[in-house]
C-alpha cells in the first residue's frame, strides 16, 4: 500500500522548525499585548460572499485562488484566504463595532490555490491586527510603529523596508481607472496576457506587474496622486509627518496598490532582499468602506497582515532565533537501574514545582548510562540530574548527581537527593551570571 503523502502546497511543520514557530508567535503576542490588542479568533470556512463583497469579484484570489465548494446543503462556502473580512465579520456580527474602539489581532492559517514556491504555500499563515472606530492617521502611524517595533524585537529591522502609497478613496480610483484603461489600451501591444486581461477589469494591479516588458511600457501611465482628493492627500502628508517623527524610515512607491478591493487612502507594504522574489513580508492600510459593505455601520478601520511563513524563514536563514529558542529541555532526568521509576516521577515534579520556567524531560523506557547521556546530550539541556542506586543493597535511594551538559560537560557533583532542588538552583545562578 502506497505511504500517503501531504497535500502539495499544504506543509507539515516537524517539530524542529515549530521551535521558530513558537518564538516568532511569542514575539508577536508580547508586542500586540504591550500595544493594547486583543485577540479574536474566527473560522477557517465562511460563506464565499464574504470574500466576493470584501476582496472583490474581479481579482486573482476569488477568480483562480479561492478553494470554493458547495456544502451538504448546496452553500457555497470558501476557506478564507485572509484574514480582515473574516475579522470584520465577526466583530459586525457580535456588536463590537458601532461606535465603539476596538484594537483586536489574530492568527492562524490561510488558503490559496496558487503554485506553490519558497515562503508561499497553498496553506500559510498569518498574524494580522485589525483597529476599528479611530479617525485619522495617528492610528496608521501606530500600527506601523507596532510593526517596526515587531522587527527591532526580532533583529530584522535592517533587513526590512516601509514602502507606502496614496491610493486615495474609491471614487478616486475609479476617476483613475478609467485614465489609466485608456493609457493602457495604446499600449495593448507591449502588454502580456494578464496585463490585457486586467486592463479590463482591474487595471491598477498592472501597475504591480513584475514583468520588465510591462514596467517599460507603464512609463508615463498617468499618476495617481493627480487623481486624489485633497482630504485624502491631506491624510498622507500628515501620515508622512507622524512616520517622521517617530524615526521610521519609508519610501515611496507609486505604484504599490495592493491585491484587495476594500482599501483606501494610505496602503503599505515591508518588503525585504532576504527573501529572492517573495520580497513582501507584512501588508495593509485603511479600509474606512468595509464594514458598511459587508452589512454594518459605516467604521473607520486599518490593519496589516503578515506572512507568517515567510518571517520564519528569515529568522532562520539570517540566525536571528535566539538559541534558547532551539532547545526543547532545560534539565534532563537520567534514571540508571531498575526499580526507580517511582522515585524519578517524584523527583521531576518536584522540580518542575520549584522551577516551573524550566523544561525537564525525564528518560523514560530505561537503557545503559552512555546512551542516556548521549540523548540528553542531543536535546539541548543545560544539565542531567542522574538517578543512579548505590551499591549498598538498600532500595533508598539517598544521593543523586548533577551534571553540567554543553560548554561544562566534565563537572558534575553528587549530592542528597534531600537537597536537590537548592543545589540545582545553585547550578542554574551560576550558569546564568
């Protein structure tokens, strides 16, 4: 019988990598934590109109990407593939909208049906924060400063730019649509298939097109910021003003314009070299117009998303996981002989009561002394306490050896089982200083 295989594009996370997992989603929780946002968890499957209302009919993710199916009661359901219409839904539904402030974030995987390559997958991750209720730029400015402070407590800031864009309000896009169709139909002849076809339909995403034929023949595209309104405009320059001031560098991009219909005004991307041709690492703006589209009071709203995937392969290509992050055990519990099972479980919970910010994994299963010692050696714990019967006949067990692994792998000393605990936090101090 044949093995059964994953899904492709659809990754398992090995317990290895779940170490870098786990430190970039304890990084994150802290940050958003310190800036005041609460958690919110939504389902991976809604209705697919939600995503046709919110991301918009005439794009890639709900054209070709979107797994869409027809449930047992003929439902057409979607697994989400982002996170803010799913976001915004909820709190609509359960009344933590209208007139009231909210700072929420979540987390959790996405789905897209595109093919699948480094740092993109047709199951990915992200982390995303969502603010609703705040009027002007000082709440941009305040979730870009959340992010850059997720990339100085990460060590990545070096590595990631800020690029930002006015993309004024719907109706300005619209006005600049209709001039940018016109400009690119006399050049239908240096565009690619996809760039004719979004001509049509949506042709400001020609403007991200990665493709050097298509660039060149966009010189001279009319611009967008003629086609802003002066409040929108007025938004950006203080946006501007306020990034300024809290000493975050950006650039900017005229044509960043972001894949989903709902935004407005300010747009941003950080992008990074690190990454080959999957530069984009974190993306949002404001999206004021969502919440009334998708049923609900007119909202001010902005918020990003971050791809998680993508972020942990930084991390580790660049060494940035600390290395305590990579060991799974503190303390390691050798038992040699029979017969002290009983006295190991005890002996482990007690440390693990005196010391509940340590790992300790007890040796289960028995084996000779060397290969336990070989396996705590690999785990990555700082020591092993050894259980080890005297040779006097008695079933107590009075004494117990501590022994440093890694850089101090010769020192060791035996002591009362009695006094174990203060002993090991002797050992822990000085390991420490």
């Amino acid at each position: 019988m044949a093995k059964l295989q994953a899904i492709r594009g659809m990754n398992d996370i090995l317990p290895d990598q779940s170490l870098s997992w786990q430190y970039l989603e304890s990084v994150f929780q802290r940050i958003v934590k310190r800036f005041g946002y609460q958690e919110i968890r939504f389902p991976i499957m809604e209705r697919t109109e939600l995503f046709k209302r919110s991301i918009g009919e005439v794009t890639d993710i709900v054209e070709k990407e979107m797994y869409t199916f027809d449930d047992r009661n003929g439902d057409s359901v979607s697994m989400r593939p982002e996170g803010t219409a799913g976001c915004v839904r909820a709190a609509n539904q359960h009344g933590l909208l209208y007139n009231q402030q909210q700072r929420l974030w979540y987390s959790g995987p996405m789905f897209r049906h595109e093919r699948p390559q480094k740092g993109r997958y047709r199951q990915f991750h992200q982390f995303g924060v969502e603010a609703f209720g705040i009027a002007g730029p000082d709440i941009d400015a305040e979730i870009l400063q959340l992010s850059a402070t997720l990339w100085k407590e990460l060590s990545l800031s070096e590595f990631l730019t800020l690029e930002i864009n006015n993309i004024g309000s719907a109706e300005d896009r619209k006005r600049y649509g209709l001039a940018l169709t016109k400009f690119l139909k006399s050049k239908a002849g240096q565009l690619d298939e996809d760039a004719r076809n979004r001509m049509l339909t949506n042709p400001m995403r020609v403007l991200e097109s990665k493709i050097p034929e298509v660039q060149e023949a966009l010189e001279g595209c009319p611009n967008l910021q003629d086609f802003v309104s002066e409040k929108s405009q007025e938004h950006y320059l203080k946006l501007q003003s306020l990034l300024t001031r809290a000493n975050i560098p950006f650039i900017e991009n005229a044509h960043l314009v972001r894949g989903l219909d709902y935004y407005n005004y300010c747009v941003y991307e950080w992008t990074t070299e690190s990454l080959g041709a999957q530069g984009a690492v974190c993306g949002g703006g404001r999206y004021d117009g969502l919440v009334e589209m998708l049923g609900g009071k007119p909202t001010l709203a902005a918020g990003f998303a971050i791809g998680a995937e993508r972020l942990v392969l930084m991390l580790d290509s660049l060494g940035k996981i600390p290395k305590e992050a990579h060991n799974p055990a503190d303390v390691y519990v050798l038992v040699v002989g029979v017969n002290l099972a009983e006295q190991a479980l005890e002996l482990v919970q007690r440390i693990r009561t005196e010391y509940p910010q340590l790992a300790v994994v007890l040796h289960c299963g028995g084996g000779k002394y060397n290969s336990q010692l070989k396996k705590a050696f690999s785990s990555g714990a700082r020591f092993a306490v050894v259980l080890e019967r005297e040779e006097t006949g008695s079933d107590d067990l009075k004494n117990v050896k501590i022994r440093r692994l890694l850089e101090d792998s010769a020192v060791s000393e035996t002591v009362e089982i009695t006094n174990i605990l203060p002993k090991l936090g002797e050992f822990l101090q000085n390991s420490d200083s």
